[in-house]
C-alpha cells in the first residue's frame, strides 16, 4: 500500500505538471503512454503467438500510433480520421494477403488495442488544446481520479450492497454514488473558485458539475472494461511498469474513458 501511495502521489505530480506545460512535452509524453499501453493491450490479448518479439500486427498498429500522434499534434481532425482508417486497412490487408497466417481473433484484438488506448488517450491533449483547455482539462483528472478515491473511501466504509460480484466483488453501489458525488462536488467547487472566473456564463458551475458526474459514470466503466479483459484472459495486472500499481492500462484505464467524454461533453456544453 505505501509503494502504492508513492507511485500514485508521483504520478499525480508528473500529471498536474504536463497539464500545465501541455504543448509538445505533453505530447510525446502522451505518445509514449500511448505505445506502452498498446503493447500491454495486444499482449494481454494475445495479438503476438509468434516466437518473436513484435508480430506484424503489432508493429502495424505501433507506426499507426506514432502516425496518429504526429496527426494529432500537426494535423486535423480530417489527417487523425485518415489515420485511423489507414490503421484498419493496413491490418485487413495484411490479414488477407498472409491468410491464413492469423485468425481474425488476432487482427480485431489488434485494431481494437489501437482504438481503445492511443486513440482515446489522445483527447487529453485535444482537451487541453482547445479555447480553454487549461482549465478543463483538470476535469478529465477530477471525474476519474477524484471519483476513483472518493468511491475507494465511501465503499469501505459504507459499502454492503455488492453490484458486480463476479468482475469487481469489492465495488459496492454505495461505492460508486460516492465516487460520482465525489467527482460532482469537487468539480463544482473547482469551477466556483477557478473556472467561472474565465468563463463567464452564468450556468458554468451546473455544467462543470453535470460534465464532472457523467464522466465519474465513464471512468468507472472504463476501470470494469479493462478488469473484465483481464479476467477473460486471466492475468492479474497488464504490466510492471509503475510500481504498486502495475501497467499503464491498470493505471489509466478509468483516464483512457474518461477523457474523450470530457472533450466532447466540454464542446456541446461549455465551448
């Protein structure tokens, strides 16, 4: 618990600080999340059953991550799509020109790692790139990380009516409406004391609030999607990398969801 406490304090540190440095430093540090992360998700997945260490699949997707990186820092919305579809044709036609090399299993699982953590990650640098990005940015952080504290405390102090025994048996309901009153008070706070002094609409504050309890909703399906792939393939954690806590998908994985709801939410709501 304490290496726990010491990763995740460090972590927050590194995070607060790239939020407020955003720009290229956040984006190669986004980048580099975001090939860590495919890599523990094509593994997990078992996108690799060669005896080498990178099966074409996977450095498919691994140029198509640095690809949609350079799109998002360089391009438009239009160059991140192409990148995208690229991705998908490049895997269909390497399935179909090596058939029956790999089973479709193989390809689906490797297009689908690409999708579910270096796409989805990369909103946190859209979100920070917009108008006011470095004040709604926090509220990808408060919606997941606030949310993810606030439902830990609540559940194991008042936690008894278990709803999800077979994926999480230790989330409780009493857990994850602490853990989205959490995420929905401090972001109102957060938009009392900072973000209404920028924006200066009358409603900030309930929007804030609204946009902070949907995505503690998000960031809670996003840490039982990534527990679910893990118990369908029987591993504990997804890597090693960070201490006490495992890989980057175990870390971030209530992040990887969150961050483009906030993003998207932040642009009909607020922008």
């Amino acid at each position: 618990m304490l290496t726990r406490c010491i990763s995740g304090a460090i972590l927050a540190i590194l995070a607060f600080g790239l939020m407020f440095v955003g720009g290229p430093i956040l984006a190669v540090v986004l980048l580099l999340t975001a090939l860590t992360a495919y890599g523990e998700l094509t593994k997990a997945l078992k996108v690799n059953t060669t005896d080498k260490r990178f099966c074409a699949p996977e450095i498919i997707g691994l140029l198509g991550v640095v690809c949609y990186y350079m799109a998002v820092f360089w391009g438009n919305d239009t160059y991140r799509l192409m990148v995208i579809v690229g991705v998908f044709m490049a895997m269909m036609f390497y399935y179909v020109i090596t058939f029956p090399k790999y089973r479709v299993e193989q390809i689906v699982s490797a297009v689908f790692s690409f999708l579910y953590a270096p796409v989805m990650l990369s909103f946190i640098y859209l979100t920070r790139n917009t108008e006011y990005g470095i004040y709604v940015v926090w509220l990808i952080m408060i919606s997941s990380w606030v949310c993810d504290t606030c439902a830990y405390f609540v559940g194991v102090t008042m936690g008894k009516k278990r709803i999800f025994p077979v994926l999480s048996p230790k989330k409780s309901l009493e857990g994850c409406i602490g853990g989205i009153a959490g995420a929905a008070i401090v972001g109102g706070l957060y938009a009392y004391l900072f973000v209404r002094k920028v924006i200066d609409e009358p409603y900030i504050i309930v929007a804030v609030v609204f946009i902070c309890a949907v995505g503690s909703v998000m960031s809670m399906v996003g840490d039982l999607a990534a527990s679910a792939i893990k118990r369908n393939h029987e591993i504990k954690d997804y890597g090693t990398l960070i201490p006490g806590h495992g890989g980057i998908m175990d870390r971030f994985d209530s992040v990887i969801v969150t961050a483009p709801m906030i993003y998207f939410l932040c642009i009909l709501i607020i922008f």
